[in-house]
C-alpha cells in the first residue's frame, strides 16, 4: 500500500504551544493516534480565536471536516510540549486544506505532519457555503 504524502506549505500562519497531557497517552506510553486528531482541533480553534473567529462563526458560516490525514513521525510522550505550525493553502470554491507541523518543543523533533480537509458550511440551511473573502484573504499566500 503506498504511504501518505503531505506536501507541507512554505509558509506557516499560525503557531502555538500545547501540553501532551497523561489522558493523551495510550496503553504504549505514548501519545495515541485519537490524542493527535484533538490536538490539532485545538490548535486550530487557537488560530481561528486570533482572528476573531470560531468553528462555527467566521463571517456567517461554519467549518464542517470533509477529510483528515495524519503522519506518525516519532513517538512523543507525557511531560513534552508540542508546537505547532498551521498553514492554510489549497483554495476552492467551498472550502481549503489546513496543514499542521507538529514538533516536540524542547528538541524540535518532528512528532506528526497532518492536513484536514475543511469545508464552509451554512449550518441554519444545512448546506456549503463559499469560502468567505475575509478568510481567504487572511491565509493567501
């Protein structure tokens, strides 16, 4: 079966810093791959909040996920601290890719590189929207 292949942005419009907490660890003492998906929503929400944003709320509509992939890089453990990297690239009519870089703080190695698949959506109509102009704008390279 062919691996997974991210091609990662140039550049990166958003970084934070979170905890791996001891409920991310699973029963191989390291952090579980349903740990990660969490991990990056909140990094996410982290970046949307800078801009005055939520799941739910940018310019009149809503995310919804249309698709997610995850590359396990290295282990990481209880005690370390993660920063992350997002970017957000790959426009269309609905909606873009948000990518994340995920290193262990301290050393730097890299623990995961992800993308979600994210679409806008009208959540009072039930269906897509366009991807706001203000939204676009802030993340086109």
């Amino acid at each position: 079966m062919p691996r997974i292949k991210l091609e990662l942005p140039t550049q990166f419009h958003f970084t934070t810093e979170i905890p791996i907490r001891i409920s991310d660890i699973n029963y191989g003492g390291h952090l579980g791959n349903d740990a990660v998906l969490s991990i990056l929503h909140e990094a996410r929400l982290r970046m949307l909040i800078e801009h005055g944003w939520t799941e739910m709320s940018i310019e009149g509509v809503g995310l919804i996920m249309s698709d997610s992939a995850v590359l396990y890089k290295s282990e990481a453990f209880y005690g370390e601290s993660l920063r992350i990297q997002i970017g957000v690239k790959d426009f269309s009519r609905f909606g873009c890719d948000i990518y994340y870089l995920v290193r262990e703080r301290e050393s730097g190695r890299e623990v995961v590189q992800a993308k979600t698949g994210i679409a806008f959506f009208n959540y009072q109509e039930r269906k897509l929207a366009p991807v706001p102009e203000k939204f676009q704008a802030q993340f086109r390279s």
